[in-house]
C-alpha cells in the first residue's frame, strides 16, 4: 500500500533540487529591461520573431496604406480627365449623360477617396512621422546632456532642450525634403482610367507619392514641431507648494500607479524579472492602509494611473476586483484607466510576439480592460461622443455591445473581434463631471500607442481625435478644475537619464504637442500619470504635472516602498491649488 506523501516531504525535496522552480530561471527575464538592456532584448527577437507574420503586418500597417494613399491622387486626376474630354465633346445627349454620371460618381466618390487618403495619411503619421521627430529630438537632446554632463543649471536645461529641438526640426527637415527630392522622379501625378487597369504599372508610382507626401509633409511639420517646442515653456521642478486656506473647497486624491499585479503564484513581473518583488501580498497591504486612512481622514478620489495588471490577462484581472472588493468604500471612489501592460503586452514571457492588427488577443485585452472600469466606475463617469458632449455612463455606453464582447471573451474568432474593432477607442475619453460645476472633474485618457509588438508596448499617443473631444467636454464645464488623468508622462523628466532606451522606448510621442493643448487650461488643471515608477511634481508653464511611483516595482519584497495622497484647493479666479503631499510608505515583508 502506498504510504501519503506530506507536505513536509514535499518542501523537503523542492530544497533539495538543483534548480527550485518556484525562484524562477532565465526565462522570466526574458522581456525584463530590469535585467536585460534593449539591446540585447532586440537582439534575440531576430531568433524568436516570426517574420511571415511580421511581413504580414508591416504589409497591413505600412504598404497598404502607403498604396492607398499614393493612388489617390490618380484616381482624382483620372476623375477629373474623364470630366474635361466630356466637357470638351458635349454635343449630343448622350455625351451629356455620361458626363452627368461621372460626375454623380465623383460626386458619390469623392468623399469616401478623401476620407480613406486622410485615415491612410494619419495612420503613417502616427506610425513613422511623428514617431520619427521625437526619435531625433530626444536623440539629440540625450547626446547633449552626456556632453554638458551634470553641471547645468535648470535655466540652461530648459535653454539646451529649446535650441536642441530646433536644431532635431532644422535637419529632420532637410532629411525629408532630400528624400521626397529623391522620390521625386519616380513619383506620377496624373493619369486615366486605362492606367488604373494595369495596376502592376502603377505599384513604383503609387509608392513613390506615398513617399513624397510624408516626406514633404514631415519636411514641413518637422520645423513647425521644433519652433514650436523650442517655444513652449519646458518642464521644471515645481519651485513651491500653494498655502492652504482653510475656508475653500479642497479635495484628497489617493494617487497610485503600475500595480503589477500578477495571476500566478510563482509569477515574476515582466519589468523586473526575477531581481523584482514576488506575490500580490503589497497590494493587498497598500489597500488595507488606505482603508485606515480614509476611515480617519476621509478620500475623495483614488486615481489608479493604469498598469493595474502585469499583462492583460483575465486571471489578473480578476485579482485586482477581488481586492477592491475587500474595500467597498475605497472602491466606490477608485478610478482606472488602461496603461500599456494592461492592453499592449502580447506575451509576457516573449518580447519577439506580435499580434496582427485584426487578432483577438488584442481585443480580449481591451474587453477586460472596459469591463474592469465598468465594474469599478461605469456608474460615475460619462464617456464624451462624438460631438463632445459628456453624454452616457459607461455601463450605458457599452450596454448595446455587451451581447458582443461576450461572445469574443467566450469563443473568439476574428469577425467577433473585427467587429469591435473601434469600440475601445471610442469609450475615451471619459470624464467624471465635476460637481458642482465649479468643483473638481476628472478627466480619463487613454495614451496607449496602437502597438502590435511587445518589444514596443510602452510606446503612447494621445489621438487628435481624443483631444478634441477632450476640450470640447471640457468646454462644458468653464468653471470647472480638472484632473487630468493618463498613463503616459507628457515630457522627459528635467533630470539625467540612465539609458536613451529609458527616454524614447517610453515616451508619450506627442507628448510635447499635448502639453500645448492642454495649455488653455493651465493653473485650472493638474496632469496625474504613472508609467515611469518614479515620482516627480512640476510644471510645464501653468500646468502641474505629477509622476506616481509604483508602489510595487520599487525593488525586492523586503525593501519598503511608498505612495503619495495630494491634496488639491479651489483657489481664486477657478485656479486650482496643490499643497504639499503626504507620503505613505508601505513597509516590505519580512522573512518567514
């Protein structure tokens, strides 16, 4: 008969192993910039990746849309060819007729054409253009500051980031115009609709204006760009705090950040890999500590900045709800929004994996994501539409596609996820109103890039079309102060750098361009993010920005981490006030 095996045998024999799986081994630092350079993680990709599946998406991400954008303007000179030989042989009824029909079809056409050329160009602009401006811009920002070295003043800093962003405009510029000049010969302008049948012939053209135009576009916009950073007030340390009168509106904003929390029990955090903390036990003690605080001192909001899970997976999620759920009323004014690690990691064990841009792992992560926030906060905030207007919550937003994104988290299938396809981007942004109108609102953001790779998941963008329906919800509140909330830091800190992989391989890439959109508001508003784990108070002209730490991410589960509560004061003439903040630390576990 076979003898029970103990628990204590078991210990017993995992001790004497050679390797313990439960401390992990090299493939939990797979994808982990804590323990392995970009350089190197780069450089297994080239063993890992799938490059059928790479080609596929560069494919439909870059040649596509550089097709159809080059094609436009020939299908427009072929429209317009048509019309100018009927207008020259209108004589009989039937030339007359067929004149009206092709311009009823131009009529008809015309503004689908433009419509597809405009999606196409800002597709390539987000994915090349501007992208490409703050690689050169941080490039040489990053080489200066190695030079100058650290004796700088904050003055000369902000001095050396202005001329620098001139200068990354000046030949990025002359860059661009060299290559469209070059383009230039191949390029075709003009044709008819016998062209447009041998379409074979028209492959080295339509590529060719495709190249023209954002290169003569980027050769333009590049120094528009540059003056225009080089004149924006660059971000400083914040000088000093406001007072505190007592008699005016204040608010308690528990601010936290990158929570990581993982689904497996033995799980390292991509981050950090093995040099990282292990478990979930800090959450749980940061939620404890504030439920004490907040009993004593009571909270208006906690703003969690995204990066609640490690990687976007279901089993992670459903942690961070059942930890919320232990702490109802720190639940009841918790606000999320999605960081890059909860929607853009595709793999967490494996940087070289890509989803194609119609897959349904990407969906799934947006669907847990959107159902998480309706959980915790569809019931308060109101998702902008399309004309501005703060109109729906976001449980009533999503109420007509749930039957939808149940069906994608149960079966999949790329119709399914191909049919939600925009419904993420389109809930942001959201806005918790103020109340009264005079108060404090919240504005969501989402400022996660559109990436298909892990290798480039921590890349953001804050979409024109977000900011605009931004300042137009935003508009409806002209008392109002406001938070405004994201994942993505606006600019690079005014402090030394590790590695240029830190400054650009993060970086909100218009992160410049909405800081002066966002200067309208100025001392009525304070910027909240996360993403760097670090924590960092200062302004950007009027405006406050104010980095998170991650009270997690900072080092091993023995060493204490911490957070911050800030507290913000309706001051004179709708200006809103912050005070110095209170530091909550987090002690570390101790052994045994």
């Amino acid at each position: 008969m076979t003898k029970p095996i103990s628990e204590r045998h078991v210990l017993k024999a995992a001790e004497n192993m050679l390797v313990d799986p439960r401390d992990g081994d090299v493939e939990d630092d797979a994808a982990s910039p804590g323990q392995r350079s970009l350089l190197t993680i780069a450089g297994s990709l080239l063993v890992e990746i799938s490059l059928p599946k790479l080609l596929f998406a560069w494919t439909v991400l870059l040649l596509l849309p550089s097709v159809l954008l080059g094609l436009a303007p020939l299908l427009v000179s072929a429209w317009f060819s048509s019309l100018s030989e009927q207008l020259a042989a209108l004589t009989e009824v039937g030339t007359a007729l067929l004149l009206a029909a092709i311009v009823a079809v131009g009529w008809i056409g015309w503004r689908p054409l433009l419509r597809i050329a405009e999606i196409n160009f800002w597709s390539l602009n987000a994915l090349a253009v501007q992208p490409g401006y703050a690689f050169a811009r941080e490039a040489l920002r990053h080489l200066t500051e190695l030079i100058v070295g650290k004796n700088v003043t904050p003055a000369g800093r902000a001095r050396l980031r202005s001329a620098n962003s001139v200068g990354a405009g000046i030949m990025l510029s002359a860059c661009a115009a060299v290559i469209a000049i070059l383009a230039w010969p191949a390029s075709r302008w003009a044709g008819n609709w016998s062209d447009l049948l041998l379409l074979h012939r028209l492959a080295v053209p339509t590529l060719a204006n495709a190249v023209v135009l954002m290169a003569g576009y980027l050769a333009v916009a590049s120094l528009v760009w540059g003056f225009a950073d080089a004149s924006m007030p660059q971000p400083v340390d914040l000088a000093v705090f406001d007072a505190a009168p007592s008699e005016r509106r204040s608010w308690r904003v528990a601010h936290l950040s990158d929570l990581h929390v993982v689904g497996e029990q033995y799980g390292f955090r991509i981050e950090s890999g093995r040099a990282g903390p292990r478990g979930n036990g800090r959450l749980d003690r940061i939620l404890a500590r504030l439920a004490a605080i907040h009993a004593s001192n009571p909270l208006d909001h906690v703003l969690v900045t995204g990066d609640m899970t490690d990687a976007g997976r279901a089993s992670e999620w459903a942690l961070v709800l059942e930890a919320l759920s232990r702490y109802p009323e720190l639940a009841a004014r918790t606000i999320l929004l999605p960081g890059n690690h909860d929607v853009n990691i595709v793999d967490r064990a494996n940087p070289a994996r890509l989803d194609l841009p119609f897959s349904t792992g990407k969906r799934l992560r947006q669907i847990r994501t959107l159902s998480a926030m309706v959980s915790v906060q569809g019931e308060r905030v109101h998702v902008v539409d399309a004309k501005g207007r703060p109109a729906a919550t976001l449980r009533q937003a999503l109420a007509p596609y749930c039957d939808a994104m149940v069906a994608v988290a149960e079966c999949g299938g790329l119709r399914r996820a191909a049919a939600l396809r925009s419904l993420f981007d389109d809930q942001f942004p959201m806005i918790l109103p103020p109340e009264p109108e005079d108060g404090l609102g919240i504005a969501i953001l989402n400022s996660n890039a559109k990436t298909h790779f892990s290798f480039t998941n921590a890349l953001g963008l804050v979409s024109v079309e977000q900011a605009h329906r931004l300042e137009t919800a935003i508009g409806y509140f002209p008392r109002a102060r406001w938070i405004v909330a994201l994942h993505h830091h606006l600019l690079e800190y005014p402090m030394p750098v590790k590695a240029f992989s830190e400054r650009i391989g993060t970086a909100l890439i218009n992160g410049t361009w909405f800081v002066r959109r966002l200067e309208e508001l100025g001392d009525r508003a304070v910027v909240m993010h996360g993403h760097r784990h670090i924590d960092w108070i200062g302004a950007c002209g009027g405006l406050k920005i104010i980095s998170a730490p991650s009270p997690v991410m900072g080092g091993s589960d023995a060493a204490a981490t911490y957070f911050y509560i800030h507290s913000l004061i309706a001051g004179p003439d709708g200006r809103l006030d912050l005070l110095p903040p209170e530091r909550v630390v987090i002690e570390g576990e101790t052994a045994g």
